[in-house]
C-alpha cells in the first residue's frame, strides 16, 4: 500500500528533478551566451575606444616626435579655413576606410613604434621625409576625396579646373599631393643665402679680372646688372672618355673608353644660378602659353625657331622669347640665390645661353658632353677626380652603412645624397675639382649639348682620335652628366652618363600642350655654361 503511495510522489519528483536539470541547463547555456554577449560588447567597446584613441592626434605625436609636426599642421589650411573644420593626422595619413585601412594603420603603427623604441628620433631628417618621395608612402588619394568630393568647387580658378581635369584622365600615375604637398604642414618660405664665405671655410674664390678676351679665368657680368659668375679657363687637351671594364658600377652604356681631343674653351665655375636665371626670366618672359603650340616633343630646330620674337621689351629685332610662367614654385621652397636653378627643360636651358650671348657678345652655349668628362676629371684617370673607390662609398650597400660610415673625402667635395638634405645648396660650400670647378659631379645634374645614345661610345670607336665629337646628329633625349644631391656616391663617378626623362619628367603639367619651358616632375637637373674661346687656338697638349 505504501509502495503504491509513495510510487506517484516519486514520479512526480523525478520529473520535478528532470524539469530542474533542464532548466539549470538552459540557465547555464543561457548564462554562458549572455556572458559571450558582455564579453563580445566588452571587445567591441575596447575595440573602438583603442582605435578611437590610437587615432587622436595626441597619441601620433607620442611616435612622431619632430618638433615641427604640430607647428606646421597648426599653420596649414587643413587646420586655419574659412569653415572651421579641423583635419586631423588619421584622415590624411590613413586610407578612408575598408581592410585597407587597418592593414595601413598596423603598418604604419608597427614602423613607428619600431623607430621610436630603436632609432634616435633626435637625429631623423624630418625635412626629408616630409617631401613628395616619401610623403607618398603615408597618404592616400581616397583620403583626400573623402573630404573634397567637389574638385569643381565655385572658388575654384581656371587654372585649377585645368590641373584637376587633367588630374582625373590620369589618376592612376598621378597623387593629390603631387600638386598639394603644403597643404597639411605649412612650410615657410626660404630664406635667400647671402654669398659669404665664412672664416672656417676652406676654400676662397680668387680675384679675377671682369670681362676679358684673353684666355685666362676672369669674372663675367650680365649687362646692365651688377650680376656677375665666374669663368674658368680650360685649356686644350687630350684624354680618354668613358669608363674601363672593370670600374665598379660601370654602365654599358660608358664604354669602350675613346681617346678625345678637346680644344680650350671657358666654363662656368658652378652651375647656373637662380641669381642669373631670373634675370633672363624677367627679362624674356612671356605670359602666354607655349609659343607656336609647341607639345615639347618637337625637334631643336624646330622649338630654336618659334622661341624668337620681335619683342619690344628686349632688345634687338631678333629678340629671345623667354619662359612662360612655372606651374608652382620652380626652386620647390628651397631657396635661390647662389643655388643652382633647376626644373627648366633642355629647351629652357638652351635658350638661356643663346640669351647670354646675345647680351654679353660672346658665344655661350651648354658643353658637349666630351668637354664636360674633360673639365670634370681635370686630368685625372679614376673613377672620380679624388682619391675613392665607388664600392666602398656607395650606400646601396649594408656592409658600408653599417660599418664603413666615413662619406668625408666625396662629402667634402659635392652635395650628394650623404649630406644634401635631398636638396639643392649653395655650391661653394664645398670644394673645387683641381681645375677650380665647383660641384661638377653634385648639387645637381647637368644638360649637355648632345643628343643622347646608349651606344654612342661604339660608334666612336672606329676613330684613332676624336676632336671635339658632338653626339649624334639627332635623337629623342639628351645627355645629363653628373651627380645630383639624390644621388649615391657610386654614381657620382667622372664617366657615368644620364639622359633627360621629358615624357616622364612632364608628367604632372596639366597644360595642352605642356610646357616647353618647365619640367613638372624633375627637381635635381640644371647646367652649366661654357664659352667658346674665338682666339688663336692652343694646340692639345
């Protein structure tokens, strides 16, 4: 009877039992999703406030510790406008969104914790890691769209219309800052350099006579200026042009070595200067376009041709047409003075010296590119004009950045990429070649008067003795000799030959037709005069 009692009681407790350990159950995977639920929201709250903290200006500049990030940002556009918006690092040096942007934020984060935690931040060139070559690692177009939706805005002047039409034909070769590159850090305006050498300078420019005819270094004055350059006498000579086959970092294109004869003619102590440029700019300038819708490509007779005009400003009916105005700052906020001038085109360089002539009475001209190896080896034989070997100086290589770091015997000698600041300086700083020119073979790269080829050297070998050789008659570029302040002492060498780049160096000139004036995307060429001597010619020693 109790077995009978007790046997419901029982069930009813069992399933009791049973409902409760259900019920734990659903309390434990309920308690455990809710859990996940908090953890998640956790993760996404940490989340967000990490990336929203790590993106605040204040944490940038706990890694970015050049002293004038915040100044220059504070005086730029995107932090003093007429609206009032303030832009911030991460919105100019993070793409606007998507995968995209945490993979550039982690490497962009991973770089600078890694250099502020192992390099000394004090002694980073900030200068040079602000311009385009490097600035285009750590902005993005997308950023800048972002923001300026409208590349046609009301305020926006013909000339901008023309720069961002040209820019949307060709966005994939082409950067916002490109044309921008001042927009987030306000640079200031260079200061011009006065010419003085100081006591601790080593090297004095001698005294020399004004204006003379006689076949010795004197001073050269631009009429009606008191603008003068000096011009050193190079006598004739006879030596072998190129590079032998086993100089280190030797090009094909140096070779097989040609015995030259050159006769004696002036050349220019340094590289023509903003000083000298712009007077001819003042007084030749025009403010049209391009003369003759002249595309740049056109042949030297051809662009020769065009640039003369009967311009009443100038004198003489034969007048020089002179440059167009620059798209930009031409001297790129460096400075001019005594700095060379650069960024004008072959064409621009030429006419130049035809100007020269025609103002002084005296043939000026670019230097064939025999008389420049000539003046630049100065007699001698090496690879440059001083005691180095280019496999230890050059600093594409590890072993001589880590362990061979003494760059003093080219240092002293031109501005290279070793001590330039990867910009032009004013050129007697330094010291001369050991015929009295300055930065033959740095600062920047030179014109020459002959067309360019890669086997120009070949062609020449059939000859005993070539006498003043000019290149080929005709050709699409022309040769460059010379280092630059970019580039690596390797290729500082005497023999080492360059052409000019005009397709590429025009690239971001919006203009049709472009420029025959300007290069847009070329900042480390300029030239060097040289004068025919019209006397009695030496005979080559």
């Amino acid at each position: 009877m109790i077995k009978i009692i007790f046997k419901p009681i029982s069930i009813i407790f069992s399933i009791i039992k049973f409902l409760f350990g259900i019920i734990l159950k659903l309390v434990k995977k309920f308690s455990q999703i809710l859990l996940g639920f908090v953890f998640g929201l956790l993760i996404v709250y940490l989340g967000h406030a990490g990336l929203k903290y790590t993106s605040t200006d204040d944490f940038c500049n706990m890694c970015h510790a050049h002293p004038h990030v915040n100044y220059s940002w504070k005086k730029s556009t995107h932090y003093k406008n007429e609206s009032g918006v303030v832009i911030h690092c991460v919105e100019c040096h993070l793409p606007a969104g998507g995968l995209y942007y945490f993979t550039e934020k982690a490497r962009l984060g991973i770089r600078d914790a890694y250099s502020t935690a192992f390099k000394d931040v004090e002694s980073i060139d900030w200068d040079t890691k602000s311009m385009l070559e490097h600035a285009v690692t750590y902005t993005y177009d997308s950023s800048c769209i972002r923001c300026h939706q409208d590349l046609y805005s009301r305020e926006l002047t013909p000339k901008g219309v023309e720069a961002h039409e040209y820019y949307m034909k060709n966005t994939d070769k082409l950067r916002c800052i490109n044309c921008h590159i001042t927009v987030g850090h306000y640079r200031e305006e260079a200061v011009e350099e006065e010419f003085v050498i100081g006591e601790q300078e080593l090297f004095k420019r001698p005294e020399r006579p004004f204006d003379i005819d006689e076949f010795k270094d004197y001073t050269q004055t631009i009429p009606g200026t008191n603008v003068t350059f000096d011009m050193i006498a190079i006598e004739a000579g006879t030596f072998n042009m190129g590079s032998p086959e086993d100089e280190p970092f030797r090009n094909p294109d140096e070779g097989p070595p040609c015995k030259v004869q050159v006769s004696q003619f002036w050349m220019g102590e340094i590289e023509v200067s903003w000083r000298e440029f712009d007077i001819f700019y003042s007084r030749t300038a025009t403010m049209g376009k391009n003369e003759a819708g002249l595309t740049g490509t056109e042949s030297s007779d051809t662009i020769k041709t065009a640039s003369i005009s009967a311009n009443s400003d100038t004198a003489g009916v034969d007048a020089i047409t002179g440059p167009t105005p620059p798209y930009g700052s031409p001297d790129q906020g460096w400075g001019k003075g005594y700095r060379p001038a650069i960024t004008m085109t072959h064409h621009a360089a030429e006419t130049y010296c035809r100007w020269l002539s025609q103002v002084t009475g005296k043939k000026f001209r670019l230097p064939t590119e025999a008389e420049w190896e000539y003046a630049c080896r100065a007699g001698t034989t090496g690879p440059y004009y001083f005691d180095g070997d280019p496999e230890k100086l050059t600093r594409t290589s590890w072993i001589n950045r880590t362990f061979r770091k003494d760059t003093s015997a080219v240092d002293s000698l031109a501005w290279s990429q070793t001590n330039s600041n990867f910009r032009t300086n004013s050129p007697y700083k330094k010291g001369p070649n050991p015929w009295g020119l300055y930065n033959m073979i740095g600062n920047v790269k030179e014109f020459c008067l002959d067309w360019y080829a890669p086997d120009a050297y070949i062609q020449y070998s059939n000859e005993d003795v070539l006498i003043n050789p000019k290149g080929p008659s005709s050709g699409k570029e022309h040769v460059i000799r010379g280092g630059s302040y970019n580039s690596d002492p390797a290729d500082l060498r005497s023999a080492r030959r360059d052409r000019t780049y005009h397709d590429r160096w025009m690239m971001t000139d919006p203009q049709s037709p472009k420029s025959v004036w300007w290069y847009s995307d070329s900042k480390d060429v300029g030239f060097r005069v040289v004068r025919e001597y019209e006397g009695e010619t030496v005979a080559a020693k």
